[in-house]
C-alpha cells in the first residue's frame, strides 16, 4: 500500500478510535442522536438525504453511490449541553413525616436541594462509513453509528427529583450494511439492514427509610442519616431492522432523497438492585424498547455554479413509544420485586416528531465550500405531563454554520457549528412507590446546546472501469 494512502487509512481509523474511546451519548428529539454527520450539521441537516456525501448513508442507504471508488468517512461530533431543571417534590398521600403526631398540624413536603444542577453531561458523538462501487450500477458499504442514546446525572444527587431520576444513561451502537443500485443514470435505490446494541442503567433514589422498610421516615427528605441509596436497573440487548431509499435527479442540478429507517425492537435483559445494599440481593428484570421509525425526504438544488439551495422534511414515530415498563423476571420481597409484575413503569404516551429545515451551499472555490442552515424541530413531548426529569425535551430551532476543505485531491475535512436554541417547559410527573403511594414532582427545565463537528473523508481508490462492449 503506498504510504499516502498508509497515512490516511492512519488519520480515518484514529479520528474514530478517538471518537468511541471517550463516547457518549447525547439526545435530539425524544432521545435521538441526530448529530450523524459534520457536513449534514453545518446546513442543519438540510439536504441531508440527497446525496451530500457518503455521511448521507445514516439518512437514505441509496447515498451509498456517491462513493466513486472506496471511500471512507470518520468523524465526531462535541455536544456541550447547559441545562438545569429545579422543581419540589411531595408526597400524596403524606408519609409519616407529615403525621400531626409528629409535627402537628400536617405541612406540605418538598424536599432539600430542589435544584438539580446541570444534568447532561459533554458528549461526543463518533460516526463511521464507508463506500465502494462493485461496477458501474452496483455499490456496497456501511454506516457505523449511535443513534439513540441519554446521558443526564443532576450536580444535586439529593434533589427533589430524586426518585424520579438521578442517573439516566442509555447507549446505542449501530452496524448499517448498505447497498444501492443504479437502475437507470438517474435513478438509484437502496437497502441496508440494522444491527443494534442497546445498554441502558437508570438510577433514581430508593426509599429505602421512608416506609418500604419503616425505619426512619425522615430520610425520605435526605437530611438526617444521609441521603437514600441508589435504585440500579441495568439492562442490554442486540436488535435489528431496516433501512430503505430512493435517490433520483429528475433534471440537471436536481436531487432529490427518501430514506426510511425501521424501528428497532429491544428487549433490554438485566438485573435490580440497591447500590452498596448486599442483604437486599438482586432481582432478575427485562424491558421493551422499540426505538421509533424515521423518514426523511430531502432536496438539493443548484441555481448557479457556486450556489446550491437545500431542505429537508423528516418524520420520527414516537407516537408508538408508549411507555417502558420494567418488569420482574424473579422474586425478591425486599425489592418488592414478584416474577411477571412492573417494578417500574416509565409512561410516555409521546407524539411524532418532526424537523423542518433549509439551509444552502456556496462554492467559495475549488478546495472550499461554505454551509449554513436553520432548522425547526418539534419535540414528541408536547406537555408537562410528558415531560420527564430524565428527558426534559421541549421544541427547539436550529441554527449552524460548516465548511468544506479540500485538503488534497484524496481528502477533505468538514467543519461544523450550532446552536440549538430549546423552548422552556415544565415538568408535572409522578413516581409511584409501593407503600408510599405517589410522590409528585413539579419543576420546570432550561436548556441549550452548542455542537462542535469535525471529519475527515478520503477517497482511497478508483471506480471500476465499466466492462468492455463485446
């Protein structure tokens, strides 16, 4: 192999090792990761499933024959989030806290530390793909993503939210396969199958003092005898679905994409328990988790040699993300856990989720283009009844900036910025514990995101040379 190309096989696979050594997972609408692509976040995603480069692949799996010869993407995406829920918390009916014998007349409870703090944590987002045309109509490759995922740990571990959740992680790891066939010069369909690894840990407080086990009530608020342990529910599972598209130029400078990717259904397997509280042992648990289904439709239009206008429409499926709900598969009474019962019942009852977006692309000069793009998204949580303290997701519009450097004829480095400005909302939920009845928490959550992107795309060898006419 010669050594150019030694170097940058070395520069790809790094920026990618880099990117999955310290990943994490950040959320776009519901719990969606949509920062998949540098070139596709600099126009706000706008003209994302036409074909834009080969980062497209995660959007419509006939992009794939873009590649003209084998080629190859690696990136990653910086998410610095600032977001801060706060709120109070009480219980309904009282616990014993609220006993006159106890305190006399019966008082409102909200907890200490009602502020969370910042809950999500930086993140950084890796994406992988690859491309190579087998001749002049068929072409293979693959698409390396995590897709879905949630990282949020409030600063205040002993907040009011506390019962509802202080530590949420879920992590999703997803191998595309892809092909696409050139049915006509300006016709190309696609396929491509999905193969997803989800692990999830959820922590919330556990009360264990406050009436589950009658030992002391006041724990409940944290302040004497130190805080409750944690709750841990773990679980992973691999899944798999589809994807499907469609890219056609029906005239010059036109092209237009649609792309589908199926849900994923997920049967997350695992084990309950309180942190640091051997004698109360483990519970064996499951959970369902179907990721939603996402369509895109996607439009680039060239209106002069340097000047190239972009738009996107994409529809999410949360409308059949009901509820999760975590179910016992063995028995332990001091977990209050029975074989076949809800340990926990996270209800969602969500909406679709929609992202409108334009944005365009200036051709500076043979080595460099410019980008910019304003999107709109509507969140699938519309009310505070929906909204949770593990994802305190609201509308929220972006707005990004990208560049493309041609750094030599093999190789191209993306740049990208945006700001995602996120509406306020607030939260009304409630946790039901077995033998505290509910305790209700009303708060309220503010947010925003910078996202910092970068990859690098190398062109790594020719396009087969079309078989000779006999």
């Amino acid at each position: 192999m010669p050594r150019n190309q030694i170097s940058q096989w070395a520069l790809l696979l790094g920026t990618l090792v880099i990117g999955l050594s310290v990943a994490s997972s950040a959320k776009a609408g519901g719990f969606a990761v949509r920062e998949q692509s540098t070139s596709g976040l600099g126009s706000a995603f706008a003209g994302i499933a036409a074909g834009t480069d080969l980062s497209s692949i995660f959007w419509n799996p006939a992009a794939v024959s873009v590649a003209d010869g084998l080629e190859a993407e690696a990136g990653g995406s910086l998410i610095l989030p600032n977001s801060n829920i706060s709120g109070t918390a009480t219980f309904e009916p009282a616990p014993p806290l609220n006993n006159p014998a106890l305190l006399g007349p019966s008082v409102p409870l909200s907890f200490l530390g009602s502020d969370g703090g910042s809950l999500p944590e930086p993140a950084l987002v890796p994406a992988m793909y690859m491309g190579m045309p087998l001749n002049d109509r068929l072409t293979v490759g693959f698409g390396f993503n995590g897709p879905f995922g949630l990282v949020t740990e409030p600063d205040n571990q002993n907040w009011a939210g506390q019962f509802a959740a202080r530590t949420s992680k879920l992590h999703t790891y997803n191998f595309n396969p892809v092909f696409s066939y050139r049915v006509t010069p300006n016709l190309v369909l696609g396929g491509g199958a999905q193969i997803e690894y989800a692990d999830a840990t959820l922590k919330s407080a556990f009360p264990i003092n406050a009436g589950v086990l009658a030992i002391n009530p006041f724990d409940v608020m944290g302040a004497f005898g130190g805080p409750n342990p944690n709750a841990v529910i773990k679980g992973n599972d691999f899944g798999f679905g589809y994807t499907l598209g469609i890219l056609w130029d029906p005239l010059s400078g036109t092209s237009i994409g649609l792309g589908f990717r199926s849900s994923v259904a997920h049967t997350l397997d695992g084990d309950f328990a309180v942190a640091n509280n051997p004698a109360l042992g483990r519970a064996k648990i499951s959970a369902d988790l179907d990721t939603p289904d996402i369509a895109t439709a996607s439009i680039r239009q060239s209106i002069s040699e340097r000047w190239t206008l972009l738009g996107t429409v994409e529809w999410t499926n949360w409308s059949n993300t009901k509820q999760v709900v975590v179910e016992a598969r063995s028995n332990n009474p001091k977990l209050n856990a029975v074989a076949g019962r809800p340990i926990q019942v996270l209800p969602l009852n969500w909406h679709d989720g929609w992202l409108f977006s334009g944005g365009a692309e200036f051709a500076l000069n043979d080595r460099t283009k410019l980008r910019g793009g304003v999107a709109y998204e509507e969140s699938p949580i519309q009310n505070a009844t929906e909204r949770t303290v593990r994802d305190p997701d609201t509308n929220r519009v972006w707005l990004a900036f990208g560049a493309g450097y041609n750094l030599n004829t093999n190789t191209t480095l993306d740049l990208a910025y945006s700001h995602v400005f996120f509406e306020k909302g607030s939260i009304d939920r409630s946790t039901k514990y077995q033998g505290l009845g509910d305790i209700q928490f009303l708060g309220k959550a503010e947010q925003d995101v910078d996202i910092i992107s970068v990859s690098v795309r190398i062109k790594l060898g020719a396009r087969p040379a079309p078989a000779a006419l006999k």
